[in-house]
C-alpha cells in the first residue's frame, strides 16, 4: 500500500512518539508514506467555529498538497482527518464553495481525493497478515482495547465501515496477539480540544471512559488520535489509571522493536513497567 | 451536573428575531425544521450533561428564534463535534451544522457568552500558528494562559510536556507560511 501522509501538528510536537510509531511501524508492515511537503495546520476545531472560509480554506490548502502525489492521503490524528473529509463533503456537494476557496487558497483543490485514517490501514488483509507474521512478541492473554473516540461519525462523510462498532483497531491488536473484547467505551467522547479550556468536563469523559475500560478486565487502551491519547494520558483522575498506548507504539512492541522505549518516555503514564513485565 | 436553563417566551429579555431561523438555515445548510423534538440527539450527546441547553432545545430555540439565548449559551461552546447527535438523528439533521453556524455568528459579533474560557481557547489556538502555517504549541498555550488567566494551571504538565520533548521554543515556519496569513487576511480577517 503507498500513500501520501499528513502528519499534522501534534504529531510533530505533544504527539511526537505517534508520528515516530507512525514512522517507524508502517514501512514495516507493508504501507509505504511520502509525507506532503510544506504542510499546514488544519485549523483544528478553531477552524470551523471561527469562520467558515478560514474552516475550509486552510484543511483546502492540504489537499492540494496531496493531490501531486496522486495517492490516497493518510492522516493518523482524528481531528485533523474529520475537518478533512467534512471540507472535502462541503466541497464536492457545493461548486460555487469550492471556487471561491480555490482562488482564497491560489490553487486547484480536488474534491475527489481519497483520505484515509490509520484505522482503515487495519482494514487491509495484506497489513494484518504481515503484523501477525511479524509478531515476535505477540501480546498473549493480555487485554488490550480498542479506543476509536468519534473517527467514523458521522459515516455518510466519515466512510468508515460499521460505524458504531468499527473493527481496525481490534483486527490490528488480534494480529499483535492481543485479547481485545466488545466494550462500550469503544466511540465515547474523550472531550477533544475542551482539555484546554474546560478541563473538569474531559476529567468526567475520561473518567467514564477509563471506568469502562476497567470494568472490561482491561489495564490498557489502545488509541490512534493524538487527543484520545493526551486526554486518557493527562485527565485522568480516578485510580487505578487505564494505561493508554497508539495503536502503532503496540505493533512496533509486538514485532520486536525496541524504539518502543523512547516513544514510551514520551508518554504521561508511563507504559514501560507494564510491558517489561510481560511474559516473553 | 449544569442546570438546564429555564425560559418562558415572551417573557424579559428574550425577543424573538424573526429573521434568525432563515438566517441560520441558510448558513447550517440543514433544514433544522424537520426536528420532531423526539431527543434522540440529546439522549446520545456525551456532553448534554454540561450543556445549559441540550442538543434538542438547541434546535428548538433557533427554530423559535430566540437568538441572544442560542448564541450565548455555554452549549454551542462546549460541544465537541463529535457528531453522534447527526449520526443517530432520525430525520437527518445536520445538528453538529447548525452548532457550527450559531458558534460562528458568535465569534463573528463577538457576543456576549456563559462560556467564555472556549473562546479564549480558539483565538489563541489560531494565534498559535495563523504567522507560521504549523501550531506553536508554546505560543498557544502562552497566549491562552495571557487570556484565561490561569497561570498556574498546568504547569507541571508543560514543564514535563518540554522534558520530554514535546514542546519547541521555536516555531516551525513553513514556506508557504505567506499563503497561511493570505487564508486568514481573506477569511476571518475581512468584514
């Protein structure tokens, strides 16, 4: 699988060791990225409840990155791919939108662009084959769940399949030797970017959301979004606290590479204990 | 657990704006008229439970046109897009839409909020990168605290955040960084 790939902000900052797991995991399992060059923020939620140009011009600009590569574009944070795919929505369903962010952007955006998330990478046979292949050190008999967040909502734009009970995640964690059980936690909100400014609401989300994940018989969560990650790392205040991992840190550990260490010293919660102690 | 905030129409204060539904259904793009009040969206919403008025009344009160209520309400703040509210709506009501079109007239008139720590949050997120076409998260974070005043909350969590490597002193500017300030001179800086 080759595509181009928009890291995004957080990837390169607060969620740096996602962007080095992306990195470093993917070549490995078969999925070949060329990151778009020059790059720009998306805008994030700021973007579109600001002004509704600006929410579509500036996730606009990306697209016309991307589309020299002539390959679907991967995008690995969540709220970075949902402003992607809902402009793209905008775009494709309204021509005279789409001309006017075309001459405020000064360049030709397609509409028709494939975006992709991490999670749909796991939808591939040919990757899962090659985690389970190359699972050196398979998590077996631990539990591990999987934490999708709003991804695949809403699925008329978002086009992820089973959007209720989507499943990438859990075939990557199958492959990786993992037990990962149904649990209701699976699309709850983690708050998103209100972490910022109205902490006490995403302390309660996570909470619940870690409550859930206990009550499942897990200790760990596995995440594929740089804010379901920071919000399960940082605003957790209940004990004993859910150990949240990406979904790439978890493969790169299972095919036996040992970069796992530095992504883990990046993190709040420190998975390393956990994992070391692992029967090998 | 907010309180949901009681109204009665035509009583003090809440005039209704007979423009406003046309106005907002022409923005959202969606036809909020089709809402039967059966709540689902509200029942679903992960974040009712600290709004002032959920999903449902949200719809209703643009639907009444009550606009100073809608557009100061802490609900159109706090909601996160996640979306569940458009997925599970049986009549296909694009609520995450018309949330969208009501936070942007605020924004846009600078309106009088009950949450206003959110807003403060988005102008200094777009503060954070609108120079250097990628987010500064230090800039950001500096610029929101200057805001909200909390000085200290946090702060260990950003002095552990730059030890481990996660945030730069200096801004990453792109090349076509002109482009980004042309999108915001053309967008949210025009009248």
């Amino acid at each position: 699988m080759k595509l181009a790939y928009y890291p995004g902000c957080s990837l390169e900052a607060s969620a740096r060791e996602f962007g080095e797991s992306v990195s470093a995991v993917l070549p490995r399992i078969g999925v070949e990225i060329e990151e778009i060059e020059d790059w720009n923020c998306c805008g994030a939620s700021s973007g579109h409840t600001t002004n509704e140009l600006l929410g579509l011009s500036l996730p606009a600009r990306i697209m016309a990155l991307a589309a020299g590569k002539g390959k679907p574009l991967l995008v690995p944070c969540v709220g970075c791919f949902k402003v992607l795919k809902k402009t793209q929505h905008i775009l494709r369903n309204d021509p005279a939108k789409l001309a006017r962010v075309e001459e405020i952007v000064g360049r030709k955006v397609p509409a028709d662009l494939r975006i992709m998330h991490l999670v749909e990478v796991f939808e591939d046979a040919d990757v899962i084959s090659r985690i389970r292949s190359g699972a050196k050190r398979p998590f077996r008999g631990v539990r591990i769940l999987p934490y999708y967040g709003c991804v695949t909502l809403p699925p008329a734009i978002m086009g992820i399949s089973s959007p209720e009970n989507p499943g990438g995640l859990d075939a990557a964690l199958d492959a990786a030797g993992a037990e990962h059980p149904d649990w209701p936690g699976k699309i709850e909100c983690c708050g998103a970017s209100l972490s910022f400014s109205r902490v006490d609401v995403v302390e309660r989300l996570v909470d619940r959301i870690a409550m859930l994940a206990r009550a499942s018989g897990a200790g760990i969560v596995a995440t594929a979004c740089p804010l379901c990650q920071a919000n399960l790392d940082m605003r957790q205040k209940a004990d004993p606290k859910i150990v949240p991992v990406y979904i790439t840190e978890l493969i790169g550990f299972a095919l036996g590479m040992d970069e796992y260490r530095t992504w883990f010293k990046r993190h709040v919660i420190d998975p390393a204990p956990l994992f070391e102690a692992m029967p090998a | 657990m907010q309180t949901c905030r009681k109204i009665s129409v035509g009583g003090a204060g809440l005039a209704a704006d007979p423009d406003f539904k046309a106005e907002m259904r022409a923005a959202s793009g969606t036809d909020f008229g089709l809402c039967f009040q059966c709540m689902t969206c509200t029942l679903g919403c992960p974040l009712a439970w600290a709004m002032d008025h959920p999903p449902n009344e949200i719809v209703r009160l643009v639907q009444l046109g009550l606009a100073d209520e809608v557009l100061s309400s802490k609900s159109i703040q706090i909601c996160s897009a996640c979306e569940t509210c458009v997925t599970r709506c049986p009549n296909g009501i694009e609520i995450a839409n018309l949330v969208d079109a009501l936070r942007i007239r605020a924004f846009e008139r600078d309106l009088p909020t009950r949450e206003p720590a959110v807003r403060k949050f988005h102008r200094s997120f777009l503060g954070g990168f609108r120079n250097y076409g990628r987010l500064h998260e230090m800039r950001f974070v500096m610029m929101l605290k200057l805001r909200t005043l909390n000085l200290f909350q946090d702060v260990w969590v950003g002095i552990r955040m730059f030890l481990k490597g996660k945030f730069s002193i200096l801004p990453h500017k792109i090349k076509g960084r002109d482009e980004v300030k042309e999108i915001f001179r053309r967008t949210i800086d025009s009248p």
